[in-house]
C-alpha cells in the first residue's frame, strides 16, 4: 500500500531481476543535497507509480578527492541511483521538477584501482548543486550493494506539499541565497584621503508623456481558458519530457494518443497546441 520498504544489502541489479518482464525500465541518478536524504529516501510515499521502484543511497569515501577534482563537493552532495519503471519516471521526477530539479547526462568512470567500463547514466540534480561532466566512483552504481528503499504501487501516503517538498523547497532556498551572498564582493571602506569630492547634481529632466487617443491603443486580449482535455494534455507532455521522451517521439506514445483521441473528438486543435508546446519547452 505504498510503504518505503527497507532491504539492509541489496544491488540494484540484485533487487530487480526479471522485473523488465513487466515493462520497460530506467535508471537514474539524483543529485540532491546532503540535508535531503531523508526526504529522499521517503520520497516514493509522495508519488502514486504503478510498478516498483527501487534506490540506493551511496557516499564517496576512498574518491572523494578525485570527485573534489571534478568540481562536486561530496560533503554537500547526495548521491542516489533509482531503478523506476519507464512509465513512471515522470511520476517519480515531476513533484521535484516542479521545485526546479533539471535533468542533464553524466559519465560514470572508474576511480583510481576500479575497474569497470564508463557509464552515461541521465542525472536529475538539485539546482544549487552544480553538475559535473564526470564523476568517479569505486564500482559501477548499478552493482553496488548498500541499503536500499523499496517503493511499492500504492496511494500518495505523504502530500509533497506538506512534508518533503516543504523540506526540499526551503534547503534549495536557503542554499541558493548562501551561494548567492557568497558571491556579492563587498567594497572596502574608503579612508578621508580617498573619499572623492561631492558633485553637484544636474537638474532633473522629466520627460512629458505623450498623448495618445484612445483609439490609438491596441486592443486588450483576454487569455482564454484551457479546457480541461487540454490542460490534461499539457499534463501528460509535461511528465513524458521530464521521463526523458523526446518531442518527436511523444505523438506516438499510448498515454498521449489516449488524450489526443479525446481531445480531438471535442474539437481541440491537438496539433496546433502539440506545436506550441514544442516550442515552450
């Protein structure tokens, strides 16, 4: 019924054996911020998927110099690989899209003394924790045996608004304001010797609006209202490009040739406002 299930050891490829028979699956890494991890790892009670989810959580230790190297400070950084049904990547990723996650690729490489081949995994990071091209690990995430968390289908246990998403929400504002002070220069008081002379003002020009007859305006336009169907379809576009689908790709996928069907059979324009919203993202 939703429950966060706890494995003490388990792999990602371990723990979800024979579970493509059921679908296409993905997996991902999440780059978020240290103070998060526990709104993380109960992340998947804010989220109704329909196939099992499986994370883990790792922390560098033996290359975190060469993760510094990078650019990334691990002791800021939350490192979580998921294993989600392709389906529900949108389900999983949207809530914390919505609070300014974007998604990038990121090579995964050996360490110093690993061995395994690089991997490109697609990251989804926290916005105040810049991304880098690389990052080296002692094993590849997907044979990593560490604790993992078990999300199962089931109902939304825990509202986003008022629990997790409040805790992600305040920690990305207050570290964006910290980078953002941290970057303010702050200029030196100037001795009696270096204080430059006053000078006078220049008088104050106001400039004089020009008149303009009412029939010169231009007309106000009302925006109108989306209707429901299509306010569904932004929706179901909205979570297939945060799944990964391309645009070009999304016209053929079943969930929006379910709606398109519906919303052109009540008289929407499904390819003009297919084409706008190509364009908007």
């Amino acid at each position: 019924m939703g429950e966060v299930e706890i494995v003490e050891s388990g792999s990602l490829n371990g723990l979800t054996v024979g579970w493509d028979q059921y679908g296409p699956r993905t997996r991902i890494m999440m780059l978020g911020a240290r103070a998060d991890r526990q709104a993380l790892r109960n992340h998947g009670r804010t989220v109704a998927i329909e196939e099992s989810a499986v994370a883990i959580f790792h922390r560098p230790r033996a290359e975190r110099s060469e993760i510094e190297a990078q650019g990334l400070d691990h002791s800021v950084a939350s490192f979580q690989f998921v294993d989600v049904a392709m389906a529900d990547l949108g389900r999983w990723m949207q809530p914390l899209i919505g609070q300014g996650w974007t998604r990038a690729e990121v090579e995964i490489v050996p360490s110093d003394g690993a061995a395994f081949d690089d991997e490109t995994w697609a990251c989804f990071h926290h916005p105040a924790i810049p991304l880098p091209e690389k990052i080296p690990l002692t094993e590849s995430p997907a044979s990593m045996s560490r604790k993992a968390f078990v999300t199962h289908p089931g109902p939304i246990l825990d509202e986003a608004s008022d629990s997790a998403m409040e805790d992600l929400a305040a920690s990305m504002v207050s570290e964006i304001t910290q980078s953002t002070e941290e970057e303010v220069d702050v200029e030196p008081e100037q001795t009696e010797e270096e204080v430059e002379p006053e000078v006078e003002p220049e008088p104050e020009v106001k400039a004089e609006p020009i008149p303009m007859d009412e029939e010169d305006l231009p007309p106000v336009t009302e925006p109108q209202p989306e209707s429901p169907l299509e306010a569904e379809m932004r929706q179901v576009i909205s979570l297939l490009v945060a799944g990964g689908q391309e645009m070009g790709d999304i016209m053929e996928h079943p969930e929006f040739v379910e709606v398109s069907e519906r919303a052109a059979a009540a008289g929407v324009d499904v390819w003009g406002m297919f084409v706008r919203l190509s364009e908007e993202s």
